[in-house]
C-alpha cells in the first residue's frame, strides 16, 4: 500500500521594510498633494469673498452718498417750477437764528467740502465748529456736507394758516417733532424755521413756529407769506460724510444727521474698510449748466455754481492676504494720490462723477 506523499504549501510572507517605506512615501506625497490642493482652494475662496465684500462695500458708500448728493437742494415744488420756467423767481426766508451750518440752506448753496491739508495738517476751509471733535476724521481724507429738504414732503391741511403769525396745519402722523427745522413752500416761495411747539406735532398735526423757544429757535416769528393747500412741508436734512474710525478699529464711511438744529455727538457708520474719500467739484462758469472746471474745496469761491462732484473712494479687504501690495500704483483722484499702508490686504478705487439735480447756475 503507497502512502500518499504530502502536500507542500508556500510560506505566505509580509511586505518588506522597503516595500513599506516606499508606500509610505508615495502615500505622504498623496497627501501632501492634496493637502496643497485644499490650502490653496481655501485661501483662493477666502481671497475671492473678501474681494466680493469690498465690492460689496464700495458699492454701498457710493450709493449712500450719490444718493444724497443728487438730491443736494431739493425743496419740493419749486425745483420742478424752476426746470420747467427758469425765470420764475423764488425766494427763501430763513427764520433760524444764527449762522449754524447745520441749519443754513441759502437757495443753490447746499452743498459745501472740506479738504485736509497734509501740509499744515489743518481743514481748508476750516471745519464748522461743533461737527466733529478732535481726531475723529481720519487725516488726508475728505469731507462733504449737503443739505435737503425731506423725500416725504407733507401737505399744508385747512384751516391753513390765515396769518403769517398763524399756526400751520397739517394731518397727524406726519413723523414731524418739536425742534424739527423744517422747510415750507410752495412753487415760488420758502420759508425755514424751527418747530417750537405743540410737544408732539406728530399726534396734534400743528406746528408753530415762534420765538424764544428751541435751540439756535427762530430769529423772527412771521413767515414770509400765508400758505394754503398748495404748499408743502419737509423736514430739512443736513448730512455730513466722512470717513472716521470704525468700531473694528480700522477706517470706515460715516454720516451724521442734524437733529435739532445741531450736529449729533458721534456718527453712525455705515460701511467698514473705506480708508479714503477724494472729491472734486465741478464749477460751472459760463452759467450753461455744465461744469468746466473742477477744484479743490479751499479754491471754490462760489458754491452756488458747482453743478456736479466727482468723488474717489478707497477700499480694502478686512483681511491681510496675498503678496504686499505695490503702493505706487495707485492713481490720482481728485486731487490727492492714493497711498496706503504697505500691507497684505487688497484695494480698489471706486470714482464716479455726479451730476447736482436741483442746482441752477442760469
């Protein structure tokens, strides 16, 4: 009997230490890779939504501002009277007493700017005293004051006023408060005078407009003239853009709003990372309506004859990435080089000229 032979299987074996290192080096490779992949993917996502928020950002302060500025000197219906009649007279009594920029609105002089010189580190023309304390406008920037009547114009109610002394009247709920400095007019007369009673105008829908009360108040009691139900009322809005120090700590596009007669204490910010405002203005001097020369703020001799502005504003990213930025690249805009910081962060200048609606210079 033959006994059956024995069946020899192979050892199996496991890898070898080389065999192992050089997995582990292609495996480290892989992941190298793809750990730059994912870097570089991050840092371009980052990078590009920090580009779409400064996009964002100059976008905002130029509409904020564009906005009021083509409203500058609006007063209701007497615009439209002027554009359709250019001979039609109108005049403007201002009751208000004193000199206070907030509260001055002369017909065609509702815009004015202020430039800071580097030189002297001084405003040119000075800054109105009480706009601003020490330090809060960020140096070699620029200031724009405008001044308008309200978008929301509120129409004179029977019984009218049968006085030039007489109370006007108008519906409750018309927003409007005691101390308000409003404007009053019809197609070719205006009056501006701060509210002095009653205490809530808005519920009682009548405003007086005496003196001794208020502060600056009014300098004399009688309008101009009685107005009916052709006339309307608006509150007057003076606004003030500058560029201060945001609450991040960086730059940032701030306004401020007259409230009763005067310039509130701090300002509200209304778009982070605006390091720099540059305005032009642009002069009209042969009174056809267009501007044929532009100026610094200190050579305008004349504000009732600058018909349009051209701004500049500056904008950078939150974040510092990238290379260094070249500094020197940045161009001249209304009168003053651009130069930043040399820093990682990302910039661009946003321009725009715009044209002043309600300014007539024939």
């Amino acid at each position: 009997m033959t006994r059956p032979a024995h069946t020899f299987k192979p050892i199996a074996h496991g890898f070898t230490l080389v065999e192992l290192m050089v997995a582990m080096t292609i495996g480290l490779i892989i992941l190298g890779a793809v750990a730059q992949i994912f870097a570089t993917s991050r840092g371009t996502y980052v990078l590009q939504e920090d580009l779409a928020r400064l996009q964002e950002n100059g976008r905002f302060s130029m509409d904020f501002i564009a906005q009021d500025l083509r409203m500058a000197g609006y007063a209701g219906c007497v615009n439209i009277n002027q554009a359709l009649n250019p001979d039609a007279g109108f005049s403007a009594t201002n009751h208000v007493a004193g000199t206070d920029p907030a509260t001055t609105f002369v017909p065609n002089e509702h815009i004015q700017g202020y430039d800071y010189n580097t030189g002297t580190s001084t405003w040119d023309p000075a800054l109105p005293a009480g706009f601003f304390t020490a330090g809060e406008v960020q140096p070699n920037t620029d200031v724009v004051v405008i001044r308008r009547g309200s978008d929301n114009p509120i129409g004179v109610e029977t019984p009218y006023m049968p006085l030039p002394a007489s109370a006007l009247h108008l519906t409750t709920g018309n927003g409007l408060s005691i101390y308000d400095i409003v404007i009053v007019g019809d197609c070719e007369n205006a009056d501006i005078f701060q509210i002095t009673g009653p205490d809530d105008p808005d519920a009682d829908g009548i405003i007086n407009h005496n003196t001794g009360a208020g502060s600056p108040g009014n300098a004399t009691g009688d309008l101009s003239k009685t107005y009916d139900g052709s006339a309307e009322i608006m509150s007057l809005i003076t606004r003030v853009y500058y560029i201060g120090t945001g609450a991040s700590g960086g730059p940032a596009l701030f306004r401020k709003d007259m409230q009763g007669g005067s310039m509130p204490a701090t300002g509200q910010e209304l778009v982070e990372d605006v390091e720099s405002m540059q305005i032009l203005y642009g002069e009209d001097t042969n009174t056809d309506g267009n501007a044929d020369i532009y100026r610094l703020p200190v050579a305008v001799t004349d504000w009732s004859r600058i018909v349009s502005v051209r701004i500049g504003l500056l904008v950078r990213t939150a974040r510092e990435r990238g290379p260094d930025v070249d500094t020197n690249v940045y161009p001249v805009v209304a009168g003053a080089n651009f130069d930043p910081a040399d820093d990682r962060r990302q910039r661009r200048l946003f321009a725009s000229t715009i044209q002043l609606r309600n300014q007539r210079t024939d």
